[in-house]
C-alpha cells in the first residue's frame, strides 16, 4: 500500500517506496502537485478538483482514477486521505494512502462484460421465444408472421432504438414502422427447396464504432441466421398446411357434390362421415348416423347376417364390389352395388371407403328379365310338347295313308 502526507494544501510531502512502485513516479516527481501529471488525462481534472476541495474543507478524501507511467500502462487505484490533527485538534496536513485496485477492476470489467452479454443473449432469447408464439398463433398468416418478426428484431439488437428491419418476400414487403435503408445494414436470404424466394435485413440509422460485421456483433450475425432458419421452416411448413388444406378441400368438395353415396366406416364399425347423397338415398340425416355401430338403420331384417358377414370381410380383405338389399327410413326396399377399400396409413388400417351406386332399376330389370324368360322358357316347354304331338300325328297319318294304299 503506497503512503503519503502533504501539507495543509495539499501539497505532497512524503511519497513512499511502494507509492513510487504503484505510480510508476519517483518521490521527487510526486512532491507537490507534481503527483497530478501521472493521473491519466480523463480523470485528471475531476480528480485534482475532488482533493483540493477535500483539503479546503479540511474532510477526508476518497476517489477512483487511473495512473500512467511513460510506457502508458494503466493502473487503476482507489486514493484515500484524512485531515492530520495536533494535540489542540487543528489540521496540521493530510494523510493517505493509494491502492492499487487493478485485479478488481478487471474482475468488475469482466463482470460487467458477462452483464451485458447476458442481457443480450436474453434480448435474443426473447425474440426467438416471441417468434416462437407468433407460429403457435391459430389461423395466424405468413404475412402477419413476417411483421411480427419485423418487430421483434429491434429490440434484439445493440442498439434497439435506431434499429429497423425488413423481410421482402415474393415481391411483398414487411418492415417497421421506423424503416429506412442506410449504408449500416446486415442481412441474411431465405431460401425453400434450394430456392431463394425471401431476404431479411436489419439496418442501423445512425453509425456506430466498428465491431465484428461493421457496426454489428458476432451474436447478431448467429441471431439473424438463426431468424431466417426459423422463417424457411415456417414457411415451408405454411405452405404445406396450405397445399393438404387444398387437398382437403378438394375431397371433401368431391365428396360432398358426388351424385352417389360415400360412407367412411371407422374400424370398430362406427360411422365417422356420410355424404348428402347417403342421407338422400336412405332418409337418415347425419345426425342420427354419425358415430352409429352395426347394424346399421338400413339394413334389412332377412340379410342383417349377409350384410354383417360382407362389412367384415371387406374390412379384412381390401377393395371388394358387393351388391346389398338395403330399405330406406319409410321401410322401402332398394338395391346398391357397393365399392369399397380400406384406407391406411403407415401400415395401419385407418378406415374403411365405400361407394353406393344405386341399382333397384336395373335389379327390377333383372327380376323381370329373368320372369320373363322363364315364360319364355314355359312356353318354349309347352311349345316343344305341340311339336313332339304334331309329329305323333303326322307318323301317324303317314301309317294312315299307306294302310289306305294298301
């Protein structure tokens, strides 16, 4: 610990040896006010202001500055002095000692550094957590995706309040509401399946001193990837909810305008979908079909066990074409031809498809058909007995005539 004593002015006195070691100044170039010139220039004044106003007060003095020796080394120090006092309790001159503090002030430097890096992995943290719960958003779109990243980028960055930011995606652009293009900017593209279809671009409005990518750091450079990665998977993830709504959409469209009945059958027999054309047919609603097991309203009470044994063997073996006797809800009987197939996904049996096409015309054709051709075949029978008759007769009026020729 360096020593010292001044005067009632505050002049030095005494300068010790350790002094001379944390200064880097001899005793003969401390005496007086010559201790000043080796505080470092920025804290020279404040410093020579605090201990003349400490020595005129006559109160004790504390404060923290730096010393530089000729090579410009620093040292930092924390000086101390308190009034000398004689036996009738006047000032007689300052004590005080100088301590070197360097070791504390690199680990409050290293502290402090860590603090603010902290911060600003938590100010990072904050923006991917918020775009985070900008995507679990329902019904949230890509355009208002893309503006609330916008948002969440200025606040991200070094410098948050002369930040701005933009996202130009398929000739759409998203920024905030402060933007303005300078020469201070970073940016990252965004590319889906190879294809570069998007940019992301953070701009400072006013200069700032040089760091790892002009006036940006090292973390901004990893965050603004890391945000563009993040914008890729959404969007490719939007697009493909997009393309199976689409999908979806579709079939069901197709399904809902099919002019035939189409029945989805869950593997325990339960109704999971019916379209209009079903409950046309049939006059059973949705209501009173969905979620039913078998036996089903439209069965029939004479092939209940027929049309079980079907269901089950076309829901174990694959597509299959059946013809079934069903009755609607005011009893009447009709006919369908039914074409079905399982549907499965990775492997496992999801439901079961079928397709209705009525046929009670062409049965009653059938029926008719067959009515008639068995008269036909009556007919032909009796037909047969009139020939086999005929031709009795006429051996017998051939046996006729030659009995009258002889």
């Amino acid at each position: 610990m360096g020593i010292f004593i001044t005067d009632l002015d505050g002049k030095t006195e005494y300068w010790n040896d350790m002094l001379c070691k944390i200064t880097s100044m001899s005793a003969e170039e401390g005496a007086g006010e010559g201790w000043a010139d080796g505080v470092h220039p920025e804290d020279r004044e404040r410093v020579f202001n605090e201990w003349y106003e400490s020595t005129n007060a006559r109160t004790n003095f504390r404060s923290e500055y730096r010393f530089v020796d000729r090579e410009g080394n620093v040292t930092w120090t924390i000086g101390q002095a308190v009034p000398i006092l004689n036996s009738q309790g006047d000032t007689t001159g300052f004590i005080g000692t100088i301590t070197d503090i360097n070791e504390r002030k690199r680990t409050e430097e290293a502290l402090r550094q860590k603090t603010h890096d902290l911060g600003e992995r938590v100010k990072e943290l904050n923006c991917l957590y918020g775009i985070s719960s900008l995507v679990e958003k329902p019904d949230i779109s890509l355009g208002e995706i893309f503006q609330g990243v916008v948002d969440l980028i200025p606040p991200s960055w070094q410098y948050p309040e002369i930040t701005c930011s933009r996202i130009i995606f398929d000739d759409e652009e998203y920024k905030t509401s402060n933007f303005k293009e300078t020469t201070w900017n970073q940016s990252n593209e965004i590319f889906v399946t190879g294809k570069q279809i998007g940019t992301l671009e953070v701009f400072y409005l006013e200069e700032r001193p040089e760091d790892y990518e002009g006036p940006f750091l090292k973390e901004e450079r990893r965050l603004i990837n890391e945000i563009t990665g993040r914008l890729e998977m959404i969007i490719q993830r939007k697009q493909a909810e997009e393309t199976l709504r689409e999908s979806e959409q579709f079939s069901s469209s197709l399904l809902t305008h099919s002019p035939h009945p189409i029945i989805v059958i869950n593997p325990d027999s339960s109704i999971k979908y019916l379209n209009p054309s079903l409950e046309k047919l049939t006059g059973f609603s949705s209501s009173e079909l969905i979620g039913a097991k078998a036996p089903y309203p439209w069965w029939t009470e004479e092939t209940v066990k027929k049309t079980s044994r079907d269901l089950e063997e076309a829901m174990a073996k694959g597509a299959q074409r059946l013809e079934e006797l069903f009755k609607k809800k005011n009893g009447e009987r009709f006919w369908v031809e039914i074409t079905s197939a399982p549907v499965s996904s990775k492997g496992d049996f999801k439901y079961y498809l079928a397709n209705w096409v009525e046929i009670t015309k062409r049965k009653r054709a059938e029926g008719a058909l067959r009515e008639k051709d068995a008269e036909l075949r009556v007919k032909a029978n009796n037909l047969e007995e009139v020939n086999t008759a005929l031709r009795v007769l006429l051996k017998r009026r051939e046996e006729d005539k030659e009995e009258l020729e002889e």
